[in-house]
C-alpha cells in the first residue's frame, strides 16, 4: 500500500492507492467472474457488483453465441492508467473468442480493459482503447440479427433491420455466383467511424472514405483467423439504397473467397470480382458504376496499366476510379468468355497460380493482350 501527504504545511487527508500486485489481483478475479459468465452466457452467473459493462457483455455473449472465450490478464498500462480518474487502471489482457456456427477458429488479441476498485473487488469500468483492438461485442450494448448464413450485430442506435435486409440479399447474390464458400457472414456495425477506428486499431480517419471494410478480427494474416466485415456507418448510412446493397455484396465476396488473407492475388482482381459479382444483377448506368474511371480516361486517356498497390489504398484520391477500372476489367473477362471463366480465374490465381499463366490456360491470351483489351474497352466506353 502507498500513502501519499503532501508537505506544503496544509493538513490534508492521505491518499491511499492499492499497489499494482493487489490491483493485478483484484483485475483478475473480476476476469476470473467475467470469464465464468460469457463461458455461461449467463449474466445471473456474474458477481452482483460486477457493473453494466459486464453484464452487456454476457448479453451480447448470450445473443452471439460466444464461444472459446479466455481472459488472461498481462499488465497494467501506466501511460493509459496515468489519463484515467482517480481509483482507475488500465491493463492489457490477452482475450480470446469465437461466435459459434460462424468463426471456424477463435480470434486472439491483445485488449485494454480498465478496472476501478469497489470495496474489495474491482469493477470492470470499460473496455477497448488504448491503441489496442476493441472487440465489439465486450465494449457496448448490441442487438443482434442471426440466420444460417449471416450475423450481424449492431450498436444500440443503428439500424439493424436494415442491415439484416442487405446481408440477406448479399447472400443470396454471392451463392448464385459462388456455390461453394469458404467463411460465412459476420458483420459489425459500431456506433460510428471513430469507433470503427478503435474496433480495427486504426489511426484515427483511416477508414473515414469507405463505406465498409473485410478483414481479420485480429489483424493477422493469417488463414485461419475469422474474417468480419466491419462498416463505417458515417458513410454507410449516406449511401443509397442500391449502393449500400453493392457494398454489403462486394464485402460478402471478400468473405466468401477468402480475399482479406490473399496472399500474390492482384488487387485489381480481387476488388474487381467482388464488385462484378455485386453488380451482375443491378440495373444502373455506366455514368454511375464507372463514372469516375470513364471520366479519367476522357481527360487523361486510358491508363497503361491495371490499378495496383496504392491505388487502392483507403487514403487516395482516386479510389473510386480504380474500383471503377478493376470492375470493367473483370466485366470484360465475363464477357469475353463467360462468368464461370472469371470465376476459374479467380479461383486459380487466389490458389497461387500466376495470373498470365492463368490468362492463357482459360482465355487463351496472356496479362500483356488483357491490358490492351481494356484500355480499348475504356476508350470505346468513354466515347
């Protein structure tokens, strides 16, 4: 125990602060109690002091179905602790969970929980922050939509209905164009961009120009780590009906085809495909699905190469022509041969084939004439 009195002559009261070991032990018997209660999804099985943050928890927990769920506590975070109210502390804790029916393998990140000392056990106060992932599910209250191909959850003030409605004709979409999946659906919608930040441990606007992003709940590249679609709804929610559609399909097919762990795919026919795939079936005109890229090519001419690297970084200013120009890309593909060729391109190049070899085996032309193609397609287009 530590006792601080200041010296400047004024009779003050000490203050006393729990030591780091004993805050270490109260942390972790309230992990110990969460742990029991998610592992339960029962909140009756929490402590009675335990606090809303926990038991939103297990609520969440109860209604996702989470499972392999493990705290262990690593270390306090001084730098973090030192910004908090008097009584409070942050630690880092090494978290791992799954939601049954949907994550093949657990997810494991390092996240911060903060604690404040309540008699002689601790509450957990938060959790998330502290340029660590913030798992959705453990930080706010949820509601939940779940099918045999989809969950979706949502923070308390977003639209879950809706949400629900485009993951429902996502899946339908995608199963028409691929019969065979590898991950099914699992999309978190958090209050707002910011806490789109914190859920991905993102600096800060990273994702403030897209409207959703796929990736691993970790942020490992690993195969076998679930892969969620995570939405920024600042963006999300000013896009129209049929743009918010394409953009819940297009992350589907990222999910479906295992596109956010890709290793040596291009990006052009990564994020083409899945945007050939979202908008197969939608009835728009070109001055809408490639007005950007036509645009470019009117001022500019067509580009010499497919867009890569940075083109589709989330920061460019130019993002929007270079889905555009990928999108075309794959659409000439279709049509040169059929939509079952682009999938077997897909397919092949994402299972290590080299994409001209690929090229010639199923199209009979290599990388060097599908270049020329296209920019003949975007010449004639933007006549």
């Amino acid at each position: 125990m530590v006792a601080w009195l200041r010296l400047d002559g004024e009779d003050v009261t000490p203050r006393k602060l729990e030591s780091p070991s004993v805050r270490e032990d109260l942390a972790m018997a309230a992990l110990a109690d969460l742990e029991s209660a998610v592992s339960a999804r029962d909140s009756n099985e929490l402590d009675t002091g335990a606090g809303d943050v926990a038991k939103d928890a297990v609520d969440n927990a109860e209604e996702l179905r989470v499972a392999d769920f493990s705290v262990r506590y690593v270390d306090e975070d001084s730098a973090l602790t030192s910004t908090l109210p008097e009584g409070q502390w942050a630690a880092a804790v090494d978290t791992t969970w799954s939601f049954a029916g949907f994550d093949a393998r657990e997810a494991r990140a390092e996240v911060t929980f903060v604690f404040a000392k309540d008699g002689d056990r601790a509450e957990l106060v938060s959790v998330g922050g502290g340029d660590r992932r913030t798992p959705l599910w453990l930080s706010t209250p949820l509601e939940v939509s779940r099918t045999p191909d989809a969950l979706v959850m949502v923070a308390d003030d977003q639209p879950l209905a809706a949400y629900a409605r485009r993951a429902k004709v996502a899946v339908a979409a995608v199963r028409d164009m691929i019969p065979r999946w590898r991950q099914k659906l699992v999309m978190e919608v958090p209050e707002s961009g910011d806490a789109l930040d914190e859920l991905l441990a993102a600096k800060p606007g990273e994702y403030a120009n897209i409207a959703a992003v796929t990736t691993t709940v970790d942020g490992t590249l690993s195969t076998v780590a679930p892969v969620h679609v995570f939405v920024n709804p600042d963006v999300f929610s000013g896009l129209k009906r049929n743009g918010a559609q394409v953009v819940t399909t297009h992350e589907l097919v990222h999910v479906a085809t295992g596109a956010a762990t890709a290793s040596g795919t291009p990006l052009w026919l990564l994020e083409g495909f899945a945007d050939y795939v979202a908008l197969r079936k939608v009835t728009l005109p070109l001055s809408v699905t490639a007005g950007q890229i036509l645009a470019q090519v009117r001022r500019d001419g067509a580009p010499r190469y497919l867009p890569a690297g940075n083109e589709f970084d989330t920061q460019t200013t130019h993002l929007g022509a270079s889905y555009e120009a990928a999108w075309l890309a794959c659409r000439l593909l279709a049509q040169t041969g059929s939509e079952q060729d682009l999938l077997r391109l897909y397919r092949q190049v994402s299972d290590g084939d080299e994409l001209g070899t690929a090229l010639q085996r199923i199209y009979g032309f290599g990388e060097k004439e599908l270049v020329a193609r296209w920019r003949t397609e975007l010449e004639r287009l933007a006549r």
